[in-house]
C-alpha cells in the first residue's frame, strides 16, 4: 500500500474536480431527465437500430457508417449494450452513463493541466476545471442521451493529445496516442481536430529546436496518418449545405462567438478572450522555453478547441440558432479554448516577476472577471429559457408521446408547442411506436403493462434520489479536498521551479 499510495496522490485533487461534476450533472439529470427519446433517438435508435438488432438484420459494417456527418460507432456500442442488457430502450440509462463519462474527462483535464504537485497554481486550475465542466452551460448533451458520441470523442481525443505531447515520446506512448487518435474519430468527426492541434504543436517545436527532431518526426507521421484518416472519413450530407456559413460576415461571426464563449451576440470580444493563448503561442514561436511542463498540452488544448471553433463557424455558421450565441452542444469544445487561455493566466500571475506582478496580477483578475461575467449572464438565461422550464414540465414529453400513442392524433403536439414536442416529425414517432419489432422494447413509459428491465429499475432508483447522491458525492470531494489541502506532499511543500 505504501507503493502504491504515493502513485495515487496526484490524483487525489483531480478526483475531487470529477465528484464536483459528476454531482451537479447527477442533480441535473435527475431534475430534469426522463425515459422519453429526443430528436435523433427517435429516427436512429428507435427507427433503425434497435429493430434491426432485435431481428438479426443489422450487418456490423452498418455500425461504422456516418449518421449525417459524424461517424458514432461507439456511440452504437453503447446503446446496444444497454439495450440488451436491459431488454428494453431507456434513454435514462445513457444519460447516467453520460455523468461518468463528463466526470472522467474532467479528471484528466485536471491532472493534466496540473500535474506538478509543486505548482503553486494547481488549486486554482483544478477548481477552474470543474467550474467550467459544471453541466448546465452543455446542457443539450447533458440531457440528451444520444450525445455520448460527444464525450467518446472529446474523451479519446484528450488521451491521444496527453500521450503525443509527453517527453519522451515512446514507442508505447506513440502507438497508444495513435489509437486513441484512431478511436476519437470513430467517435464523431470532432476526432480529425486532433491531427491539426498535434500539427500547431509541431510547429512551435520547430521555431524552438530550428530542425527536426526524433520526436518531431514521430509526431508528423502520426499527424499525418490521423490526417489522411479523418479525409477518409469525412462525408458530405447535401441537406446540411443550408447550415454553412454562406458569405465570410456570417463565417467571421459565428467564429467570433465561439472564440468568445461564453458571451452571446458579441463575437469581437473573442480578440480578448483568446489575447492569452495569442500570447503564449508567440512566445513559443519566438523559440521561448516552456512556462511550466504542462505548456505543450494547454497550447495544444487551445489549438484544438480553435480547430473546433473554426469548423463550427464553417460548417454550422449560416444555422438560425448561430445568429445570437454558440448552441449549448458545441460549449464542450469552447471549454478547452476558455481552459487553455486561463490556464495561460495563471501561469504568468505565478511566474511574473516582482517588478511586473502588479501588472500582471491586474490584467489577470480583469480578464478572470471578463470570464466570470459572461458565464454568470449565459448561466442565468439558460437557467430561465431552458433549464427550469425543463425541470418544472419534465414529464410533458412523455404525456404528449403517451396520448399520441392511445389516440393517434397527432394536433396533440401542435398545441402544446415545438417546446415539448420530443421529434419535429410527429409520423415517426408514430412509425416506431407501432413497429412490432419493438413490441416489448420501448421505453418504460410506452408500455406501462410490461415490467421494467433491470437497468431500467436501477435508473429509476438513481434518478429518484439524484439529489441525495450527488450529496454524497460533494461530501466526499470536500472531504478529499481537506486531506489534501492539510496534508500536501513533499513535493507540494517545494517552492516552484
């Protein structure tokens, strides 16, 4: 145990960012979350993959075609899974699975972003991971349990990136970056911003070294690869060509909204808010040391969620709903831009020289309550447009779905309103609520006769107390976090390289 203990150590602050998450989206999805399938659940789940599976007509090859432009292959695996685990559709059970899934990214985050215990800024950059990852800014993923395809990628593109950007890089660290390189695209197409943050790396490397390395060459081979991978990959839908960005206003607008997330309809401030990470690449690129050992991946982090904020303006830029703000489903990716610029922050309050950290300790907090701001006006609108309501008419969805079901009447959700109309295309509710291969198969909510399968029991106990647990879980992160922070490490106690 002795051996074994201090290996576990500089995990201990890092878990407890993941029990802050995992608590707060654990109340959400028991507030607000329910058995009844949203949007694409109904046509992809309901309509194509569980029949087929329940009939022995779905080839494994169909798993690895794309789902509009996103190859979701593990995503499939997932809900397969749970479905014959439990013997029945329960979108409640991947909602669940969701928590771990956030919590889990948001640990590595925050080991990665501070893995020297000695930092004096490890406190600050783990407490900033968890309030970023707090749910409700992502709220569309959180509560729509098809979204996982979201996290597999996110997940696997933030191993692959901590494994390339290490040093040395081994032959073991090489290959296994590679294949959750691999991986990240077979979760969604977010996996090809891989290869172009590995190649912004790469070329700050250069500017340093002034040739190229062993290193350097592994890490171009393995870019180029991922590269060729992700064209392989890439598809084209022509009904999705409405939603790119028609003219370079509207691509220079949406861009600026992602770059200044979380602030709505005032994308110049995108210029402030990525003035960090602006700073800091030049620095690299003037062939400047490294701040701390964790640069490569913050800078790397912020390239990626660049790439994310440059695609999404192009390929989404022209949609209604990038008119006034970035949609709550792509905020994951704007988290990595916000976390690498602030991470660079506080790395210079920490190093700043006596005779400057006055300055730097003003520019700092002033772009710290820039953040602070934007994310307390996001919070408290979408608190107000989406969360409560949410909360308040949670079951609305499933009683217009239950009426539709014992009626057939589809005005039933024409005049509740497109808020709680669970799919646009009312016919294909219909057609999966009568599909006889999903006699016996639909959610809990749609076959009141038939028992509950197993998963689905234990969702409901979980979610029924969700408030309790995530109790629970605060307690033993606060607990955690007071062993920490009373008994810090020999290396915690040395002054800062």
């Amino acid at each position: 145990m002795r051996r074994v203990f201090p290996a576990l150590r500089p995990w201990i602050l890092p878990l407890v960012v993941g029990l802050i998450v995992a608590g707060f989206q654990l109340w959400l999805v028991g507030a607000a979350g329910n058995a009844t399938p949203l949007n694409d659940e109904w046509d992809r789940e309901g309509g194509w993959l569980y029949p087929r599976w329940v009939t022995g007509e779905l080839p494994a090859a169909d798993l690895f075609k794309p789902h509009n432009e996103h190859r979701i292959l593990w995503t499939y695996l997932l809900d397969l899974g749970l479905f014959t685990a439990n013997g029945q559709w329960d979108p409640r059970m991947q909602l669940l699975v969701m928590v771990l899934l956030r919590a889990l990214i948001a640990v590595g985050l925050a080991r990665w972003l501070a893995s020297e215990p000695g930092q004096g800024s490890r406190w600050p950059i783990a407490l900033l991971v968890a309030w970023l990852f707090l749910p409700h800014l992502a709220w569309q993923n959180v509560l729509w349990g098809f979204q996982t395809q979201v996290y597999f990628s996110l997940g696997l593109s933030l191993l692959a990136l901590h494994l390339f950007v290490r040093s040395p890089l081994t032959p073991p660290r090489w290959l296994g970056g590679l294949a959750f390189g691999v991986a990240a695209q077979w979760g969604m197409s977010a996996g090809a911003f891989l290869p172009v943050a590995l190649a912004a790396l790469l070329v700050l490397d250069f500017a340093k070294e002034r040739k190229f390395t062993r290193e350097a060459c592994a890490r171009l081979a393995a870019i180029g690869l991922l590269g060729l991978l992700s064209l392989t990959l890439r598809t084209t839908v022509p009904e999705l060509a409405s939603q790119r960005a028609g003219s370079s206003g509207t691509f220079f607008h949406a861009f600026g909204l992602g770059l200044s997330w979380p602030y709505p309809e005032l994308p110049w401030l995108g210029v402030v808010a990525c003035l960090p990470l602006a700073v800091a690449l030049g620095r690299r690129l003037r062939g400047r040391p490294r701040l701390a050992p964790e640069e490569d991946f913050a800078l790397a982090l912020g390239c990626f969620g660049f790439a994310a904020a440059l695609a999404q303006a192009f390929f989404r830029g022209g949609a209604a709903e990038f008119s006034q703000r970035i949609p709550s489903r792509y905020a994951e990716f704007m988290v990595l831009l916000a976390l690498a610029n602030a991470w660079c922050v506080l790395t210079w309050l920490r190093r700043a020289v006596p005779g400057r950290r006055l300055i730097a300790q003003t520019a700092g907090s002033a772009w710290f309550a820039l953040l602070a701001i934007g994310w307390l006006g996001t919070s408290t609108e979408v608190w107000r447009k989406a969360l409560h309501p949410r909360i308040e008419y949670r079951d609305v969805p499933g009683q217009l779905v239950r009426q539709y079901q014992l009626t057939g009447h589809a005005e039933i959700f024409t005049t509740a309103g497109r808020f709680f109309q669970p799919y646009p295309e009312v016919a294909e509710i219909g057609r999966v609520l009568s599909d006889p291969r999903m006699h016996g198969h639909l959610p809990p909510t749609f076959q009141p006769g038939q028992p509950p399968g197993p998963l689905s029991r234990a969702a409901t106990a979980v979610m029924s107390r969700a408030a309790t647990l995530a109790l629970i879980l605060f307690a033993l992160a606060g607990l955690l976090a007071l062993w920490e922070f009373r008994n810090p490490s020999r290396a915690a106690a040395k002054p800062a390289p």
